[in-house]
C-alpha cells in the first residue's frame, strides 16, 4: 500500500486540484474547454488505478469494513461519468432522443456545464480519496 | 429552466444521492439495530436526491419542486430537532446539523434549487397565452 500513499493518492489529489483550477480558467474562458477534456482523461486514469488498489485493499488489508471500502470504491467510479456530463445537451445527442424536455446545449454552454460539473466532482473525489486513504490505512 | 444550471444541479443531486445512499446502505447493513430512525432518513433522503436528480432531467418540473420542498422541510426539521432533542438521535443522518457533515450542501442545495424552479414556472406562466386572451381558434 507505500505505491497507493506515495503515489496514487498524491496523484489523484493533483488531478482534482487540475480540475478545479481549470475548471474556474474555463468557466471565464471557454476555449480552455479543450485543455479541461485532456485534465478529464488523466483523472480517469488516475482513479482507475486507485479502484484497483481499493480492490487489492479488500484481500490484502486486515479489518477492513468490505461495505465501506466498496462503497467508496462505487462512489469514485461512478464519479467518473458525471465528468463531461454537458455531452448530453449537445444538440446531436439531443437529435436521437425522442424527449421533448432534453436540454440542447450551445457549445459554450456545453463547455460551462462541463467545467461546472468538474469543480463539484473533483470535491467529491477528492473527499472520498481521503477516505480511502484512510480506510486502506494511510492516513488519519 | 436555464440549461446550465439545470444540468448543474443533476450533477449535485446525483453526488449527494450516491453519498446518501452509500452512507445509508452502510449503516442499514451493519448496525441498523442502533439507530434505525435516522438510518432509514438518510435512506429516504437519498431516495429523494436520486428523484429529484431523475426529475430535473426528465423536466417533470412539479415532482422536482414538490421534492425539493420536501427535503428543504426535511432538512430544517431534522437538523432543528438534532439540537432541540438531541437523545431523538442516537447518530446522524445525512440532515443532521442542516447537513453540516456535507459542508451544509443539504440546506443550500433546495434554496438553490428552488429559486431555479420557481423562476422557470413563473417564466413558464407568462409565456403561456392566457385563456381570456387566447385565440379560441
């Protein structure tokens, strides 16, 4: 678990703390939509390495709460999705859904919602990377 | 109801429904015995965050602002009797302290919400053609 301490949850940490920051930049500044899809992809990645962990956390740590750890373990994947979650209103996404309600979105208006959405879910997993950490035994 | 903030709001409805449900399942699963009326509150609230999440989306505009009343009264309810009778709770639930365990997003968000809502029925209204005024044709 000195790999998921030392690196892991450091990097899961940076990418949150990436997604805030350009997060805010594209809020103001809607061109850095692109850069905040590139901060979109390494949190996946980044959090696809914790759940692994989580998951090698469950066999290998002693006393571990399994509906806890799997909780969190739940929580952060289905985080993921709600990342770029302005997708939906786009109007080709809109085209091929028969609901009349369905947002359609214009392109600064899909790259708002996106950033909007990556400032919320970076808190959320940032908390829930702490509890991890802590769960698996490396913080307090 | 403005778009971005619509899909905005999915986004803290459904956050705050996994960490409702999550902590819900829980404590239902492992010492449901030692608190069960404020276990199956944080239960039922994460039931309603999942609804109104599911609501904004579908643009069923009454449940959604029927569901935040609800959880807005909840939420006030609840975090007043935490400290007005406090032996009522042998632990928390997701309301407790206005919802202060979750950076009192559980009291903020319903506001939020609610002036959304509101300000798209009222937009909503003035748009419609009156029915004195209305071509009968």
């Amino acid at each position: 678990m000195e790999l998921y301490t030392s690196v892991v949850y450091p990097a899961v940490l940076a990418v949150c703390a990436l997604l805030v920051a350009v997060g805010v930049v594209t809020l103001i500044w809607v061109r850095a939509h692109r850069v905040l899809k590139w901060v979109v992809g390494a949190t996946y990645v980044a959090v696809l390495a914790q759940a692994g962990f989580v998951l090698l956390g469950l066999f290998t740590v002693d006393g571990i709460s399994i509906p806890t750890t799997l909780g969190y373990f739940l929580a952060t994947v289905a985080l993921l999705p709600l990342l770029g979650i302005g997708r939906l209103g786009t109007p080709d996404a809109a085209a091929i859904d028969p609901d009349p309600n369905r947002p359609v979105l214009a392109p600064d208006q899909v790259a708002r919602v996106d950033a909007g959405a990556a400032i919320i879910v970076a808190i959320a997993l940032a908390v829930a990377s702490w509890r991890i950490t802590i769960i698996l035994g490396g913080g307090s | 109801m403005n778009p971005i903030a619509r899909l905005i709001l999915i986004v803290l409805y459904s956050i705050l429904g996994l960490a409702a449900a999550g902590r819900s399942t829980v404590q239902i699963l492992e010492r449901f015995n030692e608190a069960p009326v404020p276990y199956t509150l944080s239960a039922i609230s994460a039931c309603l965050y999942v609804l109104i999440a599911v609501a904004l989306w579908r643009g069923w505009h009454t449940v959604a602002l029927v569901g935040t009343i609800v959880e807005l009264v909840g939420v006030i309810t609840v975090g007043t009797l935490g400290y007005v009778e406090s032996s009522w709770w042998p632990d928390e639930t997701v309301w407790t302290g206005y919802g202060s365990a979750y950076g009192w997003v559980p009291v903020l968000l319903p506001i939020v919400a609610l002036w959304f809502l509101v300000r798209a029925r009222r937009a909503a209204l003035v748009a419609a053609p009156h029915p004195a005024t209305a071509d009968p044709a």
